[in-house]
C-alpha cells in the first residue's frame, strides 16, 4: 500500500501520513495489528495513540496518521512498515 | 432568541450603527487553528454574521494545547464543522460558509469578503492570501503566533513580501514550532479587534508597522516595523 504521500507537521519532528484515495481506518483492528509494534496508550471511538521505543504515532479512525518524534528518513521507512501493519490486519475500511 | 438580546452588551463600547456594522460586514477567517479559532469566536460573539472560514483539516491531539476548537467532542472533526457548528451555538443566524483548503483557485471567493484574517501557519501561503487581498483592495488582518510571542498588523496596500523580506524567495510551506495557547489566543483576539475597528471605521496597526507581543516579556506589548 504505497498510495500515501508524508507531509511534515505544524508541531515539532512530526509527519503525517496522508492516503491519496479516502480510506477510514478500523481502530478495534488496528490496535490488534500495531500490538506487536509497542504500547496501545489509549484508545477512543476516534483515534488510538500508540507507542514504540523511539517514536509515537495517533492513528485516526479518519484515515489519518500522525508520526511524532521522528526525522523525515525515520517516517518514510515507518510509515511503509505501519501502512502494511494496518493492511495485513484488514483495519483500513 | 433575538440579535439585540444576545448582543447588547456589545452595545456602550460600541455605538448601535457600529453593532449593526459588524453584523452586516463579510468576515473571512483562513485557517482555523490556534489564532483562527479564536479569532473566530470573537467575530462571532463581537455580533459578526456573515462569516467565510478556510481550513482543510482535521481536529488532531496535537491540537489541544492551544485551539479552541479541539475538545474531545471535536476530535478527528474536519474543523471547518466545527467551527461552523461552534458558531451557530453562540448565535443560530450565522451564517458559516465553509471553503476547505485556500489554494489555488480561492483568491477569487475573497472578493466576496470586507475583510479577511489570515490565521493560517505558513508565510507561503500569507504571502499568497495577502497579494489577493492587496489586489482585491480588501483589508488583510495578518496574525501569527510562536512560542509565547506574537505579532497582529494590518495590510492595505503595502506588499507582505515586501514588509518581511522575503520577495523572490523559496519559502518552507510549514512551520515547526510549539506553540503556547496564551499567545495563540491574543494573535486570534487582537486579530479579530483590528477587523472589527476595520469596521467600525476606528484605527488599526498598519503595516509596515506591527504590533508584537511576548507573554514572557514584561513590555508585554509593543509596535515595531516588520522585516
């Protein structure tokens, strides 16, 4: 699923993943595909904060996914493996 | 419930015909975010309402530290929505257009507009909002806000490029920066206080000239030229 462009974010060391294609997210089953990656820190109807060793990520039910702590090289090769975390686990809608 | 019931304690500080000015006057708000939002909510309570708002995203975690349109309520909300329904619960009248993302191709819906704030982050995208206001002759409210500091002036005529020096240059499209509420909400109130004077006929900060503001400053406020 490379169909996502990374743009940098408004706040410090941070990228979001953005889908080319309008795609909706299945949090119940995204929390079960990211579970290997780190820590479920929260989760709500709307969005699941996650977090790994040397970054976080908010993952929105909206499609949308936030990449904090990270420089640009760091958010390319994470945003490739968590888009295809999320695929396998069938949590994109 | 009637206008002069909600807002007549707007009504003292600012004559009758300078109320209903405000009401009548097209407000735009280009980007609703730290300083949008709150310039917002003061257009709207000060009785503004006709309003055009721009943003293109969505309410995010990383918002709440300073925008008064991230709740729990609104998150993951396009913020145009909620800013618009924001809107309507302090007075139902509003009457909220909403224009998503300001590229190209937008400069043409703020002919419609009396004056325009630009709230948004980036000085490409100032740049861009600024010249089609200078060029539509429409006041330009520019407000920005980092850290604990900010600035508010107003742009009638004189070019933004020109005023920070940037003419020719290539421009980062975002920033990077934290951000503080306290100077996000003074950037969007004092910003909504310049377009509310401009349509009251009162005066305003002109640029070149600026006003800036530090919360950690103990001058607080003071005016100095831009650039």
């Amino acid at each position: 699923m490379d169909f996502y462009t990374l743009e940098p974010c408004a706040t410090s060391n941070a990228f979001e993943i953005r889908f080319k294609r309008a795609v909706r997210i299945d949090l119940g089953k995204a929390e079960k595909a990211l579970a290997k990656k780190g820590e479920v820190l929260a989760r709500t109807s709307v969005v699941l904060v996650f977090k790994a060793d040397d970054y976080s990520a908010s993952v929105y039910a909206s499609g949308r996914i936030m990449l904090k702590d990270v420089t640009r090289d760091e958010a390319e090769k994470l945003a490739g493996a968590l888009t295809h975390a999320l695929e396998k686990g069938g949590a994109f809608l | 419930m009637p206008y002069s019931e909600k807002f007549f304690r707007n009504i003292g500080a600012i004559s009758r015909a300078g109320q209903a000015s405000i009401r009548d006057s097209k407000f735009c708000v280009v980007g609703l975010g730290g300083t949008g939002g709150f310039a917002l909510e003061c257009l709207v309570r000060l009785g503004a309402e006709n309003l055009i708002i721009f943003d293109h995203d969505r309410v995010e975690l990383g918002n709440f530290n300073r925008q008064l349109l991230a709740t729990d309520r609104t998150l993951d909300m396009r913020k145009e929505d909620a800013a618009a329904s924001r809107a309507r619960s302090i007075n139902k009248n509003a009457k909220i257009k909403k224009s998503g993302r300001f590229g190209a191709g937008s400069a043409g819906r703020l002919a419609d507009c009396d004056i325009v704030i630009d709230a948004t982050d980036s000085l490409a995208t100032k740049l861009e909002i600024a010249e089609a206001c200078r060029q539509a002759k429409i006041p330009y409210v520019f407000c920005s806000a980092q850290g604990s500091r900010g600035i508010v002036t107003v742009f009638r005529g004189y070019r933004l490029g020109r005023a920070f020096q940037v003419d020719g240059k290539k421009l980062e499209s975002k920033s990077c920066a934290s951000v503080l509420c306290p100077a996000a909400s003074l950037a969007g109130t004092l910003a909504a206080a310049q377009a509310a004077n401009i349509a009251l006929g009162k005066p305003v900060v002109k640029a070149p000239e600026a006003l800036f503001f530090d919360i950690f400053d103990r001058r607080l406020f003071w005016k100095a030229g831009l650039g």
